[in-house]
C-alpha cells in the first residue's frame, strides 16, 4: 500500500510538521528521533520516509538519507515529492549526477512545476551567465 499525502492520520500530520518545526530550529536531529517511531508505526507511509530522508539529510547523516530517500521513491515512484526529497538529498550529498539521473527519471513520467524552476534558481544564482545546460554545481 503506497500512500503519500493523502488521507493521512492526524498524527502523521503533526508528527511531520513537528519535525518541520525542528528543522526550522535547528534541530533536524531530534526531529529524525521523533520521526523513527512514526515510521515504525506506519511502515507504508511514502511521505514519511522522505521526510525522514529530508531530515537525515539536514542532520548531516547523508548516506543514510540517500537509502531512506531511495526506499522512498521505490515505494511511490510516481511522486514528485518524493523525487524532490531524493534529489536534494542528492545534491546536497554532492551527488550531483545522480541527482539529475532522479529529476530526469521522474520528467520522463510526468512535467513538474518544482523541477522546472531550477534552471531559474540556477540563473538566478550565476548572475545570469547559466548557459542553458543544467549543470547543477552552482546550486549550493
């Protein structure tokens, strides 16, 4: 059963924007402690392995996130959330083609608002001298 944002229980809903909240102080550690049991409870739940994957990722725990966020595409390969988590765990992990082989895996199953603002952050950030090719090193 792979179920992301939808229908989810209430406790799901504020155990990840709990964790959110962590991360925003800061502490992407505990958040990952607080996050564990909740997957153990919900072992189905796509939404939270990436958001555990995301918050891995924050912590510094890198290889870990890259499993967790794997595990999660496998489980909703279809999810542009999901790929989204990966792929900035990627990048962030200095995975940067690995990173792209993700967002390129995920345009080819369906076009995606969040992955076509990239190359506009990547303009943004190289002072309008990108070239055009999505090279992903500028984006830090």
């Amino acid at each position: 059963m792979n179920r992301t944002t939808t229908c989810l229980p209430d406790k799901v809903s504020k155990a990840i924007a709990d964790a959110l909240a962590l991360k925003s102080t800061g502490q992407a550690g505990l958040a990952v402690e607080r996050l564990l049991p909740l997957i153990e409870e919900y072992p189905e739940l796509t939404i939270a392995h990436a958001c555990l994957a995301f918050m891995l990722s924050c912590s510094g725990a890198h290889e870990e996130a890259i499993e967790r966020g794997r595990k999660a595409v496998l489980m909703g390969p279809t999810g542009e959330k999901t790929s989204l988590v990966l792929f900035h765990v990627l990048y962030k992990a200095g995975r940067r083609t690995e990173a792209v082989e993700e967002m390129k895996r995920f345009l080819a199953i369906r076009p995606s608002k969040e992955y076509a603002e990239i190359p506009k952050d990547l303009e943004r950030i190289s002072g309008g001298q990108w070239n055009g090719q999505l090279d992903l090193s500028k984006l830090v």
